[in-house]
C-alpha cells in the first residue's frame, strides 16, 4: 500500500472521529470541568496557604488528569464497535495500527492539548510558584499523549465487554503511577532549584516508546475485541 493511500486514510480516520465528538461537545468539556472543579475545591480542604497548596499542586493536578482520562474512557471505542465502524477498519487495507494512531492523536488533541492549555489556570488556583510552571508544562506536554495511549489500549480491550468500566480503571491506574511519580518529581525537582531536566526526558522518552508501541496494541487488542 502506497504512503499517499496510507495518510489519506489517517487522516479520514482522524477527520470523522473529530467531527463525531464535536457534536457531542461535553465529551470535551466535561474532563476539564472535572479537573477545574477538583482544583478549585482542593484549597477548600487543605487551607488556602500558599506553602502547602505550592508543594502538593502539581501532584493534584496530575491526580485530576489521570481521572478525567478515565473519564469517558470506556466510550473511546464503544459507538465504533456498535455500528460495526471497527470491524470494517480490520477489513482496509491500510495498516490498523496506522489507523488507531489516528484515534490516539484525536484523544490526545481533544483531551490532552486543552489540559496543557488549561495547566497556568490550575498552576495560578492552587498557587505553583512560578518556578514551576515551565517543568509543570513540559511534563504535561510529554505525559499526556501516554495516558491517551494507555487509555486507547485498556478501552481497546474492554470495548466487547458490556460494562466494562470498573475493569478499564482498574487496568490503567496501576500504570498511571509511574507516570505521576516522575512528573510529580519534575515539578518537585524545579520548586528546589534542582535540575528538573532528566526526569522530563525521561518522560518524553517514555511517552515516544509508548507512541511507538502503543497502536500495534490497540490495533492486537480491537482485532481480538471485533473476533
């Protein structure tokens, strides 16, 4: 198959799932509701001092993301596999794994980019000094496309599954916990005036492995999902 056949089918793939969620906005909306509403109530229980709310904000900002890509998760590929839309893009000629990349990069600029974009609101909320805010969106920026990757693969898996919910979060969380632990330490790392650099790269990393890998599991895991 020819690389022009190759990219006209991404990029048709990516066109129809962004124009599906752009009429069903609130599948944008609501995870940065979510973590809008969880950062503006966390200084509520904690107190509004700036010394404790500095040091645990960029955890509780990566907390809200990790749930809010939990969020809607289990619909990723659920219509698709309803109407009989996966099934038919295991029949194309084109690679699968090609075309679940599409979707990866639709979750991510649909979910991921607003919450990079969202991050100075909840960074000046929950009061980040400033010398954070740069590493808080560096790892923002390298982190998010994994939980895009990682929630693809786990709604791949359970998209046969009548409700499979609870078993996506329990498969994602344990694998999310890494990725909290070193943006956590990043932004830790630049609130000290420590080198924060090699626990980004370490993220960019690992999310370019993640992308690399990532849709031969999705495209494994809807073929056995479709079988």
């Amino acid at each position: 198959m020819t690389q022009p056949a190759n990219w006209s089918a991404l990029t048709a793939v990516m066109r129809r799932d962004l124009m599906v969620v752009m009429r069903r906005r609130s599948d944008i909306l609501n995870p940065l509701l979510f973590i809008l509403i969880v950062v503006s109530l966390f200084p509520l229980a904690v107190g509004p001092g700036p010394d404790i709310l500095g040091r645990i904000a960029a955890g509780v900002i990566w907390v809200a993301a990790l749930l809010s890509a939990l969020l809607g998760s289990e619909r990723l590929f659920r219509e698709d596999y309803l109407d009989g839309t996966l099934e038919q893009l295991t029949l194309q000629p084109q690679p699968l794994a090609l075309l679940a990349f599409g979707k990866i990069a639709v979750h991510w600029l649909l979910s991921g980019l607003p919450l990079v974009i969202l991050a100075p609101v909840c960074a000046l909320l929950l009061k980040l000094p400033i010398a954070g805010w740069s590493t808080l969106l560096a790892t923002l920026l390298v982190g998010t496309p994994i939980l895009s990757a990682m929630t693809a693969i786990g709604a791949a898996l359970t998209v046969s599954l009548g409700r499979g919910g609870a078993l996506l979060s329990l498969l994602l969380l344990p694998l999310f916990i890494p990725l909290l632990i070193f943006a956590s330490g990043a932004v830790e790392a630049a609130l000290v005036g420590t080198a924060a650099w090699p626990q980004v790269l370490l993220l960019a990393g690992l999310s370019l492995l993640t992308l690399l890998l990532a849709p031969f599991a999705v495209a494994a895991s809807i073929r056995v999902s479709v079988n």
